[in-house]
C-alpha cells in the first residue's frame, strides 16, 4: 500500500526536529529484520531513508544506484544480506550512531 502525502510529510517532519524520533525509526527497522520480519523491517528502512537521508545520498554512500536501493527495500525487494549490512552501515555512520545486538531472554 502506497503511504499517503501526507504521512510521508508527518514522518518527514518529525524525524527533522526529534533526534530520538529518527534513531528509534532506524532502530526499530533493524530489530524488524532481526526478528525475521523483514517486510517490516525494511518497510521501516525505507521510511527512515525516505525522512532522513533520501535514496540518492544513500546510493553515493553505498556506491549502488539509488533505483537499485529502491528496489531491494520495496515490497518485493529481496536484498542480499551483504547489500541490506551495507546499507545499515551505511545508514548508521550517517546518523553518528551504532546499533549492537543485546541477547534478551
């Protein structure tokens, strides 16, 4: 399903003002794929990319096409685990964060 004009904005918006906004977003689509809801997951991504970074920054960061990004992260999307780690690299050095894995019982 297509999002709306004017989520997109909302979410846009947000991520510009509220810093714990964005890296929760890109948090919560890393913790997606690592639950095995990779739909999600990379829904989220998407979401994240689209608000913050934008698919054509992300593309030079990553030396891929953008449209090749684009691709992986949609709905039939089917990235490689190299190309989704490349990217959440990618995505983290540009924040200034880093994201690391807690064993939680």
């Amino acid at each position: 399903m297509p999002l709306t004009r004017d989520f997109k904005d909302t979410i846009r918006a947000r991520t510009e003002r509220d810093v714990a906004f964005r890296e929760a977003l890109l948090e919560e689509g890393v913790e997606c794929l690592l639950a095995g809801d990779v739909e999600t997951g990379k829904s989220v991504l998407r979401d994240y990319i689209n608000a913050t970074i934008g698919f054509s920054e992300l593309g030079r960061l990553a030396d891929k096409s953008p449209k090749s990004l684009m691709r992986m992260l949609g709905p039939q999307g089917n990235p490689q685990a190299r190309n989704l780690f490349e990217i959440i690299g990618c995505l983290q050095e540009r924040e200034g964060m880093h994201l690391k894995v807690q064993a939680v019982r």
